[in-house]
C-alpha cells in the first residue's frame, strides 16, 4: 500500500509540476499577446489620426 502511495503522489507530483510550466508558458504568452496588442493599436491611432498639416491649411 506504501509503494502505491508513493507511485500516486510522484505522478500528481509530475502532474502539478506540468500543470506549473503550462501556466507560465501562457503567462508569459499572455503578456507577449498584450504587448503586441498595445503596439497595433498604437499603429491603428497613428494611421487613423487626422493629418496636423491639413488642420493648418
């Protein structure tokens, strides 16, 4: 019973271990996501503004 025990608690310990690395790896892909979104929105407000030269003429 001792060995089965410990053969469940080295895979959840396997399993928690995994469940760690997805979670910063979309994390980390979350974060790249968002910088990319800032950066295109940034470039859709530069395109979509009127022109300064225009309002002066």
């Amino acid at each position: 019973m001792d060995n089965l025990n410990q053969q469940i608690q080295s895979k959840l310990a396997l399993e928690i271990a995994q469940l760690s690395l997805d979670k910063a790896t979309l994390q980390a892909q979350v974060e790249q996501l968002q910088q990319q979104n800032a950066e295109l929105q940034q470039q859709l407000e530069e395109a979509t503004a009127p022109e300064e030269t225009e309002k002066g003429e």
